[in-house]
C-alpha cells in the first residue's frame, strides 16, 4: 500500500468515525435531555397536589419554594382540579413555605382572584408568626382573604 493509498484510507476512516460519534453524542444529549424535562415535569406535578377531602372541600398543600415556573403550575392545577372535582372551597396550605415575598404573595393572590371568578372560595392556612411579620412589613394587604391559622381549624370550620 502506498502512503497515498494509506492516507486515503485513514480519511476515509475518520470520516466515518466523525459521522459516528457526532450520530452518538446527539442521540445521547438528546435523550438525557428529554429524561431530565421528563423527570422534572413530573417531579413539578407531584410538588403541586390537590386532596378533595370532601365533596366539595379540596386541599392545596405547598411545599418548599416558589418561582415563576412553580407558580404558573399552581395556577393551571388548582384551576383545572378544581374545576375536575367540583369544589366549592380549596384550602391553600403554606405552612410549609419557608419564604413568602412580594412575587410569592402575589402569585397567591392571583390564585385566590382566578378560583373565586370560578366561583372557589380560597381559604389561606399556616402562614407562620415571621411569615406574618414579613407580608406586613411588605405592606401586603390580606384583609379580603380569608384566613385560618391551621389546616386543621379551617377544616373543622367547613365542616
């Protein structure tokens, strides 16, 4: 074989294996990146889940934080579930919210405002004491919400 002839065959050669691993790295990217949306849609769904604890009482337990993403999530779940299970009253629990700001308030005010247009009555439970501090150093005005200190209590008063 001449080095022509050599040289020739080992182009052809590492064309080939470019095609291959380029062929490789796209397909692997490509499904690791749908598994991870995968994953995280689910994992999202799962964070943002509606109980109908009654006929027409439902809860909306939220837990850990909430962004912009998270909190369009909550917006389309509580409208759509409620809407799904016929409900009167959903209980939005955020005991387990460890910070509530100005973005977090009104992303839950749009909530309230858009379930009560679908006729839902809200009901905001566990705002802890330095959660309270917060919202009213914020200024942020709950006076026309409707507001119960525990899960529990607002339960028991929709009994």
């Amino acid at each position: 074989m001449t080095i022509e002839q050599f040289y020739d065959l080992i182009s052809n050669f590492d064309s080939v294996i470019d095609r291959a691993v380029q062929w490789l790295s796209t397909s692997y990217t490509e499904s690791y990146f749908k598994r991870i949306y995968a994953a995280e849609t689910t994992a999202l769904e799962l964070s943002i889940p509606i109980i109908q604890v009654t006929d027409v009482v439902g809860v909306l337990p939220l837990i850990g934080d909430i962004d912009t993403q998270r909190a369009q999530e909550v917006m389309e779940k509580a409208l759509t579930k409620s809407s799904e299970y016929a409900l009167e009253y959903l209980v939005i629990d955020l005991s387990a919210v460890a910070i509530i700001d100005t973005m977090v308030a009104g992303h839950v005010f749009k909530v309230v405002d858009a379930l009560k247009m679908s006729g839902v009555n809200s009901i905001l439970t566990g705002i802890r004491p330095e959660v309270a501090q917060t919202m009213i150093h914020l200024g942020i005005d709950f006076s026309h919400l409707t507001i119960s200190s525990t899960l529990r209590s607002a339960l028991k008063k929709l009994r």
